[in-house]
C-alpha cells in the first residue's frame, strides 16, 4: 500500500537524522546545522507529518475522533472516568486527558521548528519553490495544533523556535493573537507555492496541497469568529477544488432487516476511502511501524467482532435524523416509532449501528430475545453475545454499555476477523479535512457574515444534503439556513470530532451538555422491546434534542433510562484547565495562571 512505502521512506529518514524531534531539550545534531540539505528538510517534513499520528486517547486517535465523546452527541462505556469527568464539570489540571494532549501540541511544533529554524539557510542552495512549499507544510502542520492548543486551552505559549536547555520559560500569549499569528503564517503568497494537490499516487492524501491549507486557514478563521476571512479562504478552496476533489457518491439503500443487507459507507470512511477524492488531508496510519496504529475499530466494535463496545452515537443524535422528506421525526408523517429507522435520513444507518441489521456481513441485534445472529461470511449461526451471555452486559445496550448504540462510520467489511479480543490492531486513516467540511464551512462563513452571500451558503448546504437523496433547505433567510447549517454539521460530521468546538463555538454548550443524557432503557425479560424508545422529543433551531418524560408515542410510560447527567457551567467549561506539569514547570505560567474556574 502507498502509505506503507511512504511511512518505510520516513522511518529511513528519522534514523538518517538521529535526532530528537519532541517539545524536549535537542540532544541529538546541533540545530545550527539541520537542515543541510534538501534531503534533511524532506526528513524533517516528513518527520512533522508523522507527528500527527501519535496523539491518541483510549489507543483512538485525537481529537479527531474521541472529541464527540464528550458532547451531546457521543456515548462512552459506563468505565471511561475522563470522559466522565469532561462531560460533569470535574476536569481537572492533572487529568490524563488534560495532561496527555498538551505536550503533543509543542512536540509536533517541535519537529516542525528543527526543520524550519534554519530552513533559509537552504535559500538559493536547492530550489525557490521547493523552499518555500516545505515551509508552507511546516506552518500548515503547526497551525492545525496550535489551533487545537487555543481550542481546549485557550491563551498558550506561542513557541515558534527549537528550544534547549535555558529556553522554557514562556507566558500565556492570548489567543486571539496566537490566531492572528497562525493565519499571517498562512500568507496567501506562500500558500500558493503549494501545489493544487500533490500527486495522489505518489503521497496520497498525506501532504498538504494548496485546496487543503486554504480550507485549513478557512476552518481556523471560522473557529475564531472571523467570517469574511473565513469566506474567503473557503471560496478560494472550494474554487480551486473543481476537478480534484468532490462529494464521494454514497449508497443509500434502505436495508430494512439483516436479510436484506449491510448499509455501508467505507467507500468514503473505510480502506478504499483512502483514495476518495473527498479527502483533502488525513493522518496516515500503518501496523509495519512501531506505535502507528490505533486501536479504534476495536474500540467501537461490537462484541460479535471481539471489540469492546466502548464508542457510540447517543439517543439524542439517533433521534436529530431528518426523515426522508426533510422534517424532523415529529414533524414528518413518515415516522413510526414502532419502526423508527424506516424512512430516515440515509446518514442515519450509514453512520450509526442500530438493531436488525448486519456490522461486518454479521446479523448485529441488541434484543436479549435474539440469542443466535447470522455469520453472512460463513452461513452459521453464531452466539449473539451483543445481547446475551459472558460480558454481554457490555455490550451497546448492556448495563455497562456506550448507551444503546455503535458507530458505523469508519467501519470496514474488511475489518472481519482483524479483532478478537486480543489483537487490537488497525492502521485505517483518518481525515483531518474532506471536502463536505469545507463545503459546510464556506456555508456557516457566509451565514455569519454581514456581507456574505446566503444563496451560496444555501446551494453548499444542499450539494451535501443532495449527495445522500435529502430534500433540499427552502428557507434562505439568515435564521432559516443557520438552523439547516447547524443540523447539517451534526449529522454529516459526527464521529469526526467537530462537535466539542461546534457548540462552543455557537455559545450554545451551555444548553447542549446540561441536564440528562438518555439512552434506550435495558433489555430485560420484563420488558424486552426497551430498546427501541417511545419518547417524543423535541428540538430547537439549533437542533438540540430535549425529552420530557411525560410525552411519549405510545402515551404509556417513558421508556428511556438516563445514561448520564451532563454538567456545564459556564463559562469555565469553555475551556479545559492548563495541565499541572505545565503550570509547575514553566515559570512564566505558574499555579496561579490556570483557566477561570480552576
């Protein structure tokens, strides 16, 4: 596979250099004479990108994917403590997650500044643009996590050299002129010695073309609340995209029962998504070298498969799915709770795993009356340990379950047999930035904006709408395409990790991690047909989910149990706490500089 060779090239390279690329004191070649030559540069760049496959949290890669995990829209197993903690208001600064995240941020700015301290001293010795295209990576790679760093943590040491022994004693620097920094950084005249795309059979979608780092600015810009720039950058993207990057097409075939089939989309998030020209830019993944793998399939596989069920989209996101004629399931005549997954939005099953249907060309079901499952690859019957028997009160609806249901996205028919239990193993990519973001983030752009153009932000909305079979938006008022924007992000995003940043961004986490989170009620002997739920929801123009428990289809009794009460107080959970290690050893921070609340 392309990414074996390229990351056995970059394996190469790192034991050529024999140096230290981390956010530590260099005690490898002197940083006065690295890079020499082309080749070290390459290296080096090389190095950077290989960085941003080493953050994970629970072995999955972060916060790419394990962020919706503490949002309204994402489960956890009943164990997972941090993400417990990051949902109740009880984050502290020597939290793992808090603690685990921070340094990966100036580790990968480390391995970015090796190259790119003494990067003009190669100016005029090997070629202008090549120069320059190396130190548009290299800023793109730095961007992309200091943003991260002002997400979570908000004002952060800008370090923008290699340190050493004496050098580590920086201030918080605001975040609005970190921002400012990243996107001067980005300057349009170096952005543009990038190519367009660099060759997909040569890099795949590993380096970072010129589409990518301009939906990079754009995205960046947005989280900041800087709307014309951000409509500028994505136009410029999404103009320069034409030709090389679109909209993968998507199956979306209703399978009512598991006889009738499996809904898949890993054309576009499994194995042969990886050359899907949807992908601007993805975090390269590969078993052959040490600690590039993650764990994640086993992590949101179900129990049939020898995973861990520890993943899962809520009943709030469950039930957020338009039905087919664009209306919310109580608005929609299509609805019938009995048979809730009929007449859906098709992102619903092509993202989520719900009961009768099949994960891995095996029958999935979570009803305890249900006790064997057909093995579709072999034609046997096999044990439904997804509902019944040894540890099944792990499994999605058990005691001890992510909340009711799995994911399906990121998941691959070709993932049969690769987990047991015990081998754990995947090197699936995962994306940093596809086209259908950038498209929603051009849209959101020119919605806030005073001068943006509402009928381009509406055609956005509806090229994705329109990509699974979805009516398209009517309402092209400000109000009326910011709610059809805000419902689109969360159900073609989910499970991508944007959600956390989404609601902080839309001031309206306060509302959207407060008060209980429901999950379908335990499937017992008494009342078998619990997991599927008769509550009645309702939803604001954001798209949040709320239930009474007094409104129910069936007017009997409300069958949802709580999974978990989510806490948010505002505004101290706007942001995670600065990291203990980080406070007692940078002097220009100290105990006392730690975030509101804290």
């Amino acid at each position: 596979m392309l990414k074996k060779i390229f990351y056995l090239i970059v394996s190469s390279s790192l034991l050529l250099t024999g140096c230290s690329l981390d956010y530590e004191p260099m005690n490898g070649p002197s940083s006065g004479t690295f890079p020499a030559s082309e080749e070290e540069a390459m290296a080096g760049l090389y190095a950077a990108y290989k960085g941003l496959s080493l953050m994970t949290v629970k072995e999955t890669t972060f916060p790419m994917r394990i962020n919706d995990y503490i949002t309204d829209i994402g489960t956890y197993r009943v164990d997972a403590g941090n993400q417990l903690k990051a949902m109740t208001s009880t984050l502290t600064s020597d939290n793992s997650m808090v603690e685990k995240f921070y340094p990966y941020v100036y580790k990968v700015a480390g391995r970015v500044h090796l190259v790119l301290d003494n990067l003009e001293n190669l100016r005029g010795k090997i070629p202008e643009e090549t120069l320059n295209q190396i130190k548009a990576e290299l800023l793109c790679i730095r961007a992309f996590y200091y943003d991260l760093g002002c997400q979570f943590y908000g004002d952060i040491p800008f370090i923008d050299h290699q340190l050493n022994l004496d050098d580590y004693s920086y201030p918080r620097m605001p975040r609005e002129e970190v921002t400012a920094r990243l996107l001067s950084d980005l300057d349009d005249e170096l952005l543009d010695y990038l190519p367009l795309q660099w060759n997909p059979a040569t890099y795949g979608t590993t380096r970072i073309g010129r589409v990518a780092a301009y939906a990079l600015k754009a995205r960046i810009a947005l989280n900041w609340g800087l709307y014309e720039e951000a409509a500028r950058c994505a136009k410029k993207a999404t103009t320069m995209a034409v030709g090389l990057y679109d909209l993968e097409p998507l199956d979306c075939t209703y399978y009512a029962t598991h006889a009738d089939g499996e809904p898949s989309a890993a054309n576009l998030f499994g194995y042969a998504g990886e050359t899907s020209r949807e992908w601007l830019w993805s975090i390269q993944h590969n078993q052959l070298i040490s600690s590039n793998y993650t764990a994640a399939a086993y992590y949101e596989a179900p129990r049939i498969h020898g995973g861990c069920s520890w993943l899962g989209p809520s009943q709030a996101l469950i039930d957020t799915f338009q039905c087919t004629d664009g209306k919310s399931i109580v608005e929609s005549p299509l609805y019938d709770w009995k048979n809730p997954w009929a007449n859906r939005d098709p992102r619903l099953d092509l993202y989520c795993l719900r009961p009768n249907t099949r994960i891995w060309n095996v029958q999935y079901d979570t009803d305890i009356r249900v006790e064997r499952v057909m093995n579709y690859n072999t034609g046997a019957m096999i044990a439904n340990s997804d509902a019944v028997g040894n540890k099944s009160e792990y499994a999605a609806n058990g005691s001890k379950g992510p909340g009711g249901y799995l994911w399906r996205k990121y998941s691959d028919k070709a993932m049969y047999g690769m987990i047991n239990g015990t081998s754990t193993l995947d090197d699936l990519n995962i994306g940093i930035i596809r086209f259908a973001e950038v498209l929603l983030v051009e849209a959101e752009a020119n919605i806030e904006w005073d001068g943006g153009d509402l009928e381009l932000a509406a055609s956005n909305i509806n090229r994705v709408r329109a990509r699974v079979n979805m009516p398209p938006v009517t309402d092209h008022s400000r109000a009326g395409l910011r709610k059809a924007l805000r419902y689109e992000r969360k159900v073609e995003l989910c499970n991508e990790g944007f959600r956390w940043f989404d609601i902080r961004r839309w001031k309206i986490a306060p509302k959207a991690v407060n008060g209980p989170m429901y999950a379908p009620g335990f499937s017992t002997t008494q009342k078998p047909d619990n997991y599927i739920s008769n509550a009645k929801p309702t939803f604001d123009d954001d798209w949040l989910t709320y239930y009474d428990t007094s409104s129910t289809w069936d007017g009997g009794e409300f069958n949802l149990r709580i999974f978990q009460n989510m806490v948010f107080n505002d505004p101290k959970d706007y942001l995670w706490p600065m990291p203990y290690t980080e406070m007692i050893s940078n002097p220009a921070i100290g105990l006392e500089n730690n975030n509101p609340g804290y």
